[in-house]
C-alpha cells in the first residue's frame, strides 16, 4: 500500500473520529442540534461518514486557528513571528474567551480537546514527513 495512501486513511479516519466527536458534544449542548444530529444517523455509513470527516476538517481548522492564535497572544510584542507556527490558513475567526455564561468545565474540556487535536496533527505531520523521507 502507498504511504501517502495510508496517511490519508488515517487523517481521515482522525477527522470522522473528531467529526463524530463534535456531532456528539453539539447534541449534548443543543436540543435543536441533538435531534438534527440523530436524523443523521438514519444515513447511509458513507454519507454519515462523510459528513463526520468535513465536520472534523471544520473543527481542525478552527483548533488550530485558536492554537496560532494563543501562540501569538503568549509572544512578545517586539518577538518576530516564528517559523515554527504557520499562519492561519482559514479566514474564520477564532474562536472567543469564555463569557460568564459559558460552563468553565466545558471550556476546559474544549481546550483540552484542542490541545489533543493540536498534538495529534502534529504526529501527523511528522508521521508524513518521515514516510516522504523514505
């Protein structure tokens, strides 16, 4: 089998598996998400597979939107930007601070998911540069 193959496979296995996971935190937040979410799973498997992979590709874009966004808050004002953090490659917004209203033990687990998602694409990354090298 074809590296690059595999590594596709698996990014999108990573994304359906973040896609489920956001369907899943969204029906637990939202009743008008819940029950759109269950409508859902009437799909066929490839289509509800589908949709769990463009949502996960949502959600990693917009978890490392607010990574590089934490990352230049924490540099310092005079600091030039490093190599290491490219830019955001999307034209979403990030996402805000929690307000008052927001549960603070959901937003600790929304970080700690984002800190997970971030950690993961970076295996990734290195995963695939490794294979490329071969």
């Amino acid at each position: 089998m074809n590296p690059d193959n595999v590594m596709e496979f698996l990014q999108t296995g990573f994304r359906v598996g973040v896609g489920a996971t956001a369907s899943l935190l969204e029906s637990i937040q939202d009743p008008q998400k819940r029950e759109e979410n269950l409508a859902d799973l009437k799909l066929d498997v490839s289509d509800l597979t589908k949709k769990w992979a463009e949502k996960g590709e949502m959600t990693e874009r917009e978890a490392r939107n607010y990574v590089d966004t934490l990352l230049e808050h924490q540099r310092s004002p005079g600091e030039p930007p490093s190599s290491a953090t490219p830019p955001a490659s999307s034209s979403e917004p990030p996402s805000s601070p929690p307000t008052s209203a927001t549960n603070p033990e959901v937003y600790q687990d929304l970080q700690d998911l984002t800190a997970q998602i971030a950690a993961l694409r970076t295996e990734l990354e290195n995963l695939q540069q490794k294979d490329s090298e071969r």
